[in-house]
C-alpha cells in the first residue's frame, strides 16, 4: 500500500486499477477501515491500493469530490469506475472490486 498527497498526484495516468482510501488521523470509522482496507489489499497483489490523508491533500480531496471519510475511490486505467462513502466490511469491498476487475 502507498500513500500519495497532492504532490505525487498521478493515479489517473496509470494503466490497470487503483483504489484509494481517503481518510483522516482524527476520524474514528478511517480507523476501523484501515485493517480492512489493508487486508484485502493483500488479497489483490495486481491492484495498486493508495492512501490519502484529507488534511494533507486537499487539492485530491476536492477533484474527487470527497464530502466525508473515509471515501474509497476506485480508478481503472485513469476512469473513475466507482466511489463509495462509509465504513464498509470486508467482503463488500472484495466485491466492489471484484466488479470492475
């Protein structure tokens, strides 16, 4: 897993799939999703899992249109394909990606 901020924004020039996490330290649900996010990430060896802190990055925050965290956004060769808001489980997020892949 990685972690871009506003300086090292290029997700939307990569081929293949990206799904990020936008979070936020003082955010009770962002960490609760972390483990979550962190463990089907090792599920999907293929796809690039990325974090983004809000306070840190708000020049991502506002072109992806993030109103809340965390927000997991969901890229496939440079498109957004889908983006969702909430803490979620597991087996939801397995499936979200399992879709677009």
């Amino acid at each position: 897993m990685e972690i871009i901020n506003d300086n090292n924004f290029d997700v939307l020039k990569k081929t293949g799939i990206s799904v990020i996490d936008f979070s936020a330290t003082w955010c009770q649900p962002c960490q609760s999703y972390t483990p979550i996010f962190e463990n089907v990430s090792t599920e999907f060896p293929e796809i690039k899992f990325l974090k983004v802190d809000v306070d840190q990055s708000p020049k991502m925050t506002s072109f992806f249109k993030v109103r809340s965290v965390p927000t997991t956004v969901i890229i496939r060769n440079g498109e957004i394909m889908d983006d969702f808001s909430g803490l979620m489980g597991k087996n939801i997020l397995k499936e979200k990606i399992e879709r677009i892949r």
